[in-house]
C-alpha cells in the first residue's frame, strides 16, 4: 500500500545529496573517496563570527525570535544591501530564513499558483525544478550552451514568455556553471521584463562574494523592474557558514509580508544564536574582510589548476567560469563508449562509472538540466583536485 503522497512521491532526491550519500557509503566500506559534488566551502567560519555566537549564548538569546528575523539582523542586512549593492531597502523587507533554500521555497509558494509558468535557464541549480513542482507550477527552461558560457540572452527568454509566465529565476553567479552575469547583460534582462509587468524577478545572489571579475552585479539595482524583484542570499557561502542555515530575501514589501505568513505557519524565526552570529557577519565588510579575500583567492587558483588539468583530457571540454566554485565540462564525446559491461549513455552513468571505478563522486549535468555536462566541485585542497583529476583521465582513459 502506498500511503505517501503523490507530491512526494513525484518530488525528486537531491542528485546533490545522492552523490554524496554514495560517496560516504563506499568510503565507509574503506575506499578513498575524494568527494567532489558537494556545494560547500571547505573554510571554516571566521572566528568573529564565532565569538558572536558564543556570547549570544552567554546572553541568553536561547528564546523563540520574531519569525523574519531579529530587527538588529535585518536593519543590519538592510545595511549591507546599501553598502555592498547600492540597493534601498527597509527591514521590513527583508525575511530571514532557514537557509537561502528555504527564503527561495518561501518566495516561490508565496508568488505562484498551480498551473503558472517559472522561466529558469539551464544549466540552474537542482531545487530550483523540484520546488516548482511542489508548488504545483510548471517550469519553461531555456538552455545556455558552453559556447557562450551557458549564458542566456532575452531574445531566447523572450521567446518562451507567454501570458502564463510568472518568474523568471537564476542565479548568478551560477551553480553549477560559475556564469556571471555583467551589468550590461543584466540590463538588457532588465528591459526585456520592463514590458512585462505581470512577471517577476528571483535572483538567487548566494555566491555574491565568491566572484573573479570584480564587482557583484545585481539586477535589483535597475529602477524600472525594481518592484518586482525578490534577492535571495544567505551566509553559506561567503562566510562559510553551511551548518548555521540562514538565508534572507530582500523583496517587496507585500511579498515580504507574504513570506512572514507562510513562514510563520511553517517553521516560526530561524535559529537565534544563528541570528546573532550572522549580524557580525553581515556587518563585515566584504573589501575589507581578510577571511573572504583568503577564500577567493584560492577558489581562484583552484579553478585554474583544476581547468588546466582537465584540458589534458582528451574528450573533455571545459569554459571559464567566472565565480562560484564549479567547473561543468561537457562530456558528450564520451557517450556510447564502454568498459566491458559498463556503457556510458548519459551524464548519470558516466558519474556513476567515474565513482564506481575512481572513486571520485561527481554530480551529472542532468541535475542541473543540462545532460551534456558533469558538475565538479573545487570548493576542496589543490592536492586533492590533483588526485582526483588524474583519477578522473584515467578512468576515461579505459572506455572505447
């Protein structure tokens, strides 16, 4: 008898999630897994950040917080958005949540109704499909091909918009591509939806900090689309706080006010040591945060050591990322080939070849909407990027 619900039912695992769940199971049968699928920095959380924490503790903050947040937490990322971003907003406008997952869930529940359409560009990050799904609309993908560093343009957006459309979700910088947006490309996204007043924005800015061209752009800064955009970010990633689960949305106010709702009927207000350590953190000045330079600056080297040593790969082809901490090669050259009884079909099973033989758990492209490609993470030590990757052409090496 199935007693689950078709929602469950029909909502699919994190592929994420799935490849590291495999990962630990084969190293607990004592094989060295070097685990590449997974979205987290191998940074630890800056020490003030900590301290904060510890003395929120001390303080007693241990007692039930307002549902969207502190008021200190959110005039504090109110303030952030205006230094960092140049972007206006008031506390009252920004929620606070489990995660920036979560704020995204949140945002999506609270704008969308069944049978409306998400506008998302692939490759996009794996919850981003099945969060539609539970809110029982209906995803509209448009594909960004390698070749223009899976990059969309609003002529290909504007030629899915229907009457039906509702959002338009991406994120940049992206996972799993590490695409960066320019100002000038956003702009021109900007005067696309301009004459589209029914359709909102979601811009999922998580990886804000971790960016290699300089300045973070978002598309909330045009006046014009303005009223219509909800930011989504959080602590994870720049401040290398994964464990803690805090995420924000910066939004307009009725659709704040709407995230308050459902949120309060869900999980109440985040963590409140959580809440106390990330007011530290988002007071902390990114340009001149010595912890976040240290991070990118190797994220940087990494990539680069990582990409020169996949070039080596006959079969692979990579772009440059610009951000984030993802490299997505694409290895069609490589379907239909085998070893032995093993044929490799799909991005899935060259993944599942590539850890079953190297030991190496990667996540496939079909994650993320696009099965040409395979997502490798960098966020781990150059001597394991090394290993792993020599493990990696090896392993293809055997397949004709």
């Amino acid at each position: 008898m199935n007693y689950i619900s078709d929602r469950i039912n029909q909502l699919a695992e994190s592929e994420t999630l799935s490849m590291t769940r495999r990962s630990r199971e084969l190293r607990a049968l004592g094989h060295d897994v070097i685990n590449l699928s997974i979205g987290e920095p191998d940074f630890n959380t800056p020490e003030h950040v900590k301290t904060s924490a510890k003395t929120a503790i001390d303080q007693n903050y241990t007692h039930y917080p307002p549902v969207p947040g502190y008021p200190e937490l959110r005039q504090a990322i109110a303030t952030k958005l205006k230094r960092d971003n140049g972007l206006d907003y008031s506390p009252e406008q920004i929620v606070v949540s489990t995660g920036a997952k979560h704020s995204l869930a949140n945002a999506i529940l609270s704008l969308v109704n069944p049978g409306e359409e998400v506008v998302i560009p692939a490759p996009y990050w794996v919850s981003y499909k099945e969060i539609i799904k539970l809110a029982g609309a209906k995803g509209v993908f448009v594909e960004g091909k390698i070749d223009a560093d899976f990059k969309v343009t609003p002529e290909q957006i504007k030629a899915v918009l229907t009457p039906n459309s509702k959002v338009f979700l991406f994120s940049s910088p992206c996972n799993p591509s590490g695409t960066v947006y320019s100002r000038s490309e956003l702009k021109s996204f900007a005067e696309l939806f301009a004459g589209y007043p029914n359709l909102f924005i979601l811009s999922d800015e998580i990886y804000e900090h971790i960016n290699f061209v300089g300045k973070h752009e978002s598309i909330a800064q045009f006046s014009g689309i303005r009223d219509r955009v909800v930011i989504i970010n959080g602590v994870s990633k720049g401040f290398a706080m994964t464990g803690w689960r805090l995420g924000f949305m910066a939004a307009p106010l009725p659709i704040a006010k709407a995230c308050d709702k459902l949120q309060g009927q869900i999980t109440s207000g985040t963590c409140s040591i959580t809440q106390r350590a990330a007011i530290t953190a988002f007071e902390t000045d990114p340009q001149e945060s010595h912890d976040i330079r240290e991070m990118v600056t190797a994220f940087r080297r990494r990539r680069d050591v990582a990409l020169n040593l996949l070039r080596e790969i006959p079969g692979l082809r990579t772009n440059t990322p610009d951000g984030a901490f993802y490299l997505f090669p694409e290895v069609t050259p490589f379907f239909g080939k085998r070893n032995g009884d093993k044929v490799i079909n799909s991005s899935t099973d060259l993944c599942d070849y590539i850890l079953d033989t190297a030991y190496v758990a990667l996540v496939p492209g079909t994650a993320f909407g696009s099965d040409d490609c395979i997502r490798l993470s960098y966020a781990t030590s150059e001597d394991q990027l090394r290993e792993a990757i020599q493990r990696i052409g090896a392993s293809l090496a055997k397949l004709q």
